[in-house]
C-alpha cells in the first residue's frame, strides 16, 4: 500500500486524485503544514524541499521501496506504474508533458503567489496583489484558450494535465478570477469536478483544512523556520 504523506493543499489533491482515479490502495499520513510536520527529520528524508506531498511506495519499479517528492514526479511516477493518464505514443507524451510542466511551472506558483499576497501576508502590498491577481487571469485565459479547441488539456482523452491542473483553479474566487469569464474553461472545470474519484480526493484531509492566517502558521509557512537549514 502506497503511504502518501500530504495536506489538503492543491498539490495534495492533485496526488489524492491520481490514486483515486488509477485505482490504487494508499494511506495518507497527515503532514501539518501549519504545525510545523514538514519539517520532521523523518519526512525531510524523503521530502527534502520540506514540501507535502510525497510518497513511499513499498513496491517500486525493482521491487524495492521507492520514496518520490515533488508532485508531478509523483503524478509521472503513478502513471508509469499503472500505465494510465499519459499517452503511450511519443507525440501524446510529450504534448501531455508540456501542459504538466505548464502547470508545475507556471500555474502552481503563479496562483501560490496569488494565493499568499491575497490571503496570508501580513500587510496587503496593492502592487503585488495586482501583479498576481492578473497574472492568474492570464493563466485562466491560456487555459481557457486551449480548450475552445481540445477537450481535455492535452488533447481528447483526460489525463495528468487535467489531473495537475484542476486542483489549482478550484480556488478561483480566492484568486481574484470570475469563471464566467472563461467559458471554455468553465465546463471542463464542471466535467472534471463531477468525477466521483475527482470528488473522493478532494475529500482526502478534507475534515484537517483550516485557514493557514494564525501567527504559528504564517511563522511556520512564512517564517524564519522555513530558511533554517534543517
């Protein structure tokens, strides 16, 4: 049994979500973020970027227990285990790829930007607020974009683009965004959310989430803890 050490964060989604949808039997270890849990020795040996998700999976590509950080390693991981949510051709691949990297590379750290000068930093600065509030939108529109002329985000068939991508845009309102706005988007956003395993791994933690703006927290997240070399 996979053991996934996460958070109800977007990135933690996007893990719980994949091993709904491949079928896998897992286990979630909670990992605090708030509390200060990523920077436990034991999971900083697995995670050394002190960030949730990871995974320990008993039963690696050799039989041997393989331990993975970073959320779409872990998606690509998954996906090589069980042949699924990635094209087998080297053209699907590669055009599911870039939309992943998209995603790691652009999405996620735009809206975790978007995210922290809008929620949690301790003074509203109106420069970065709207530096990352329009950049959201942008990123909203180039996906919005691509799918006026492609049913998922890689192309007709759902996978770990789809997969990486939608726990992100599910705080849309936080990020300043109206999804009427993107049309295209919004219907794909519906048809993924209504995916009993997309509903399953959103739930995972579900009960833990609490809003991350108490001072241990932002000391924690924010904080001088987070630049200690542990």
């Amino acid at each position: 049994m996979i053991e996934v050490y996460s958070w109800p964060t977007p990135n933690g989604h996007k893990v719980h979500i994949m091993l709904e949808e491949c079928g896998l039997p897992y286990r979630v270890i909670p990992v605090d973020i708030g509390a200060g849990e990523q920077f436990d020795a034991k999971f900083l040996s697995f995670s050394p970027n002190n960030k949730i998700p990871a995974i320990v999976d008993p039963v690696g590509p050799d039989g041997r227990p393989m331990a993975l950080f970073e959320s779409g390693a872990i998606l690509l991981y998954l996906a090589g285990k069980t042949g699924r949510f990635l094209p087998a051709d080297t053209r699907g691949r590669y055009e599911a790829l870039q939309w992943l990297m998209f995603q790691m590379g652009g999405i996620g750290p735009m809206l975790g930007q978007t995210h922290h000068f809008r929620l949690y930093a301790p003074e509203k600065i109106e420069y970065a607020i709207d530096r990352y509030t329009n950049e959201a939108r942008r990123l909203y529109g180039v996906v919005d974009k691509r799918l006026a002329h492609s049913k998922y985000i890689a192309g007709p068939a759902y996978g770990i683009a789809d997969i990486a991508i939608f726990p992100w845009l599910r705080g849309w309102k936080n990020q300043g965004v109206d999804l009427a706005e993107y049309p295209h988007l919004r219907g794909w956003f519906d048809e993924i959310a209504a995916r009993p395993a997309v509903q399953r791994g959103v739930a995972v933690l579900e009960e833990k989430r609490r809003p991350l703006v108490d001072d241990k927290a932002r000391e924690q997240l924010f904080g001088a803890t987070q630049y200690k070399r542990h």
